[in-house]
C-alpha cells in the first residue's frame, strides 16, 4: 500500500515568527494516522527540524543541487539539507521549471543526488495550461515521469506529485476525473517501468485546502496532497490531514 502523505511547501514564505504554526500542527496532530511534511524556506529547516524532533512531522527541502558541493553560490547539496535535519526534498517544482529553466534532465540529476544522500525525492510533473487545452496532457506528464525519475527509483525512496501547472496557487481545482485520468496513467506507468507501481505515492497538487480535500482524497490513486498556499497556516493544513486520514485509500 502506498504511504499516504500530506506535504506542505511553504515556498518563499515565513521567517522564524512563522515556526508557530508547526507548534499548532503538533498540539491539533500529535500522532496522525498519515505522513505529515513542511518543507519550509532552507532557512528555516534546521530550526524546524529541531522542533520536530521525535515528533510526527518531516521537515523537508525545496530543491537541492545536483552536485555534492563546491562553486555554486546560492545553491544547497542534498547532503547539506539531511545535515540540517531533512528528510524529503521537493524537486521539479513547476516554478523551478518555469523561474530557474530546470530541465527533467536537471530534475533527475538532482533526484540521483538527493536519493543517494538519503533523501526522499518528491518529483513534481505537470502539465500547463496550454499544452492541456491541446491535448497534450498525457504526453506531457508521462514524459516528465520518465525523464526526471531515476532508473533506481523506488516507493522509498521517491514521491510523484501530479500538479497541472494551471493550478498551481491559481484557486483552480483540477475535475476529479481530469485528476483520476492523471494518477491512473502514471500508477499504469510507474508499474510498467519498476514493477512495485502500486507501492509508489503519488501526490495531488494543486489549490488543496479543507474544502475540497476530502473528495480529492476518494479519487483513485491518489494518496496525499502536496499543498502551497493551505499548508502556510496550522488550522488550513490540520482540515487537509484530517480528511487524509479519514480518507479510505
Ligand atoms: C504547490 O506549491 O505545489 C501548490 C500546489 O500550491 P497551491 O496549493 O497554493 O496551489
């Protein structure tokens, strides 16, 4: 059975005042019945992981370099962020894609990195709005899958998150069935390519929050969310984790 994971990207959001709201995540999730990650700012993981700390919820990245160190001002090595105490790193971000030109080639470059420092690797494919209204979704998001995942790629070791691009931070939902279409074709081709398909988590992104999680959650391979905007305040990403955890899959 896939794990089911609720993963909040903070983006460029929060400086050490906003270590509060993971305060409030442990008192209202003290032991969830899911996974529970933030990958906050790069400044703020060492700090949140202290916090964590032999608690239920994972800290995480939000990129890493695909070199293990050396002259790269401004970048961090996935060995850099299990030091600081992460567990999972974002990779692929569609605003990494679109605002740092990364390639699925860049992507998994960065995967092969991060998985052999021990990080769990979060891929992120999707497709814009553009190349959906062209029919080209499929095509798009199946190429991503197998250009950015590594040949070593297992249900340990790596998470796919599905988040069109046109829903990213947009308010925009995906239809359920737009979303089943997605998840059932990339459990089809993560099984085609490494057999335990079926174990892999995948993830949906795109404008979660409390309202709409729930019926989000009863879709077909879907086992968790990867959440922006929801996951920045405790009391918006507590409802996601709650309708997770009552969520059958
Ligand atoms: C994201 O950042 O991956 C995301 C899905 O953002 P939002 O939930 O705000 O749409």
């Amino acid at each position: 059975m896939p794990a089911k994971l609720a993963a909040g990207n903070w983006k460029m959001n929060g400086t050490g005042a906003a270590l509060t709201e993971i305060e409030a995540l442990q008192s209202s999730h003290p032991a969830p019945g899911c996974d529970v990650l933030i990958c906050p700012p790069a400044t703020l993981i060492a700090r949140m992981a202290d916090m964590t700390s032999g608690s239920a919820i994972a800290v995480g990245g939000q990129d890493c370099h695909a070199a293990a160190g050396g002259a790269h001002t401004g970048d961090i090595a996935a060995t850099m962020l299990t030091d600081a105490g992460a567990s999972h790193v974002i990779l692929g971000h569609s605003e990494r894609r679109a605002d740092h030109g990364e390639s699925s080639a860049d992507v998994l470059a960065k995967a092969v990195a991060a998985t052999e420092a021990g990080l769990v690797a979060i891929i992120c494919i999707g497709e814009t709005l553009e190349e959906r209204e062209a029919g080209r979704t499929l095509e798009v998001v199946l190429g991503q899958l197998e250009a950015s995942t590594p040949d070593a790629s297992s249900a340990e070791t790596v998470v796919i998150a599905y988040e069109p691009v046109w829903a990213i931070g947009t308010g925009k939902v995906a239809t359920l069935e737009q979303i089943a279409e997605v998840h059932a074709a990339i459990r089809d081709a993560l099984a085609g390519r490494f057999g335990d398909g079926g174990d892999f988590s995948i993830l949906y992104g795109g404008s979660v929050k409390p309202s709409n999680a729930a019926e989000i959650f009863g879709v077909a391979n879907v086992d968790g969310a990867l959440v922006g905007g929801a996951s920045l305040k405790a009391a918006d990403f507590s409802g996601i984790i709650t309708a997770l955890e009552a969520s059958g899959g």
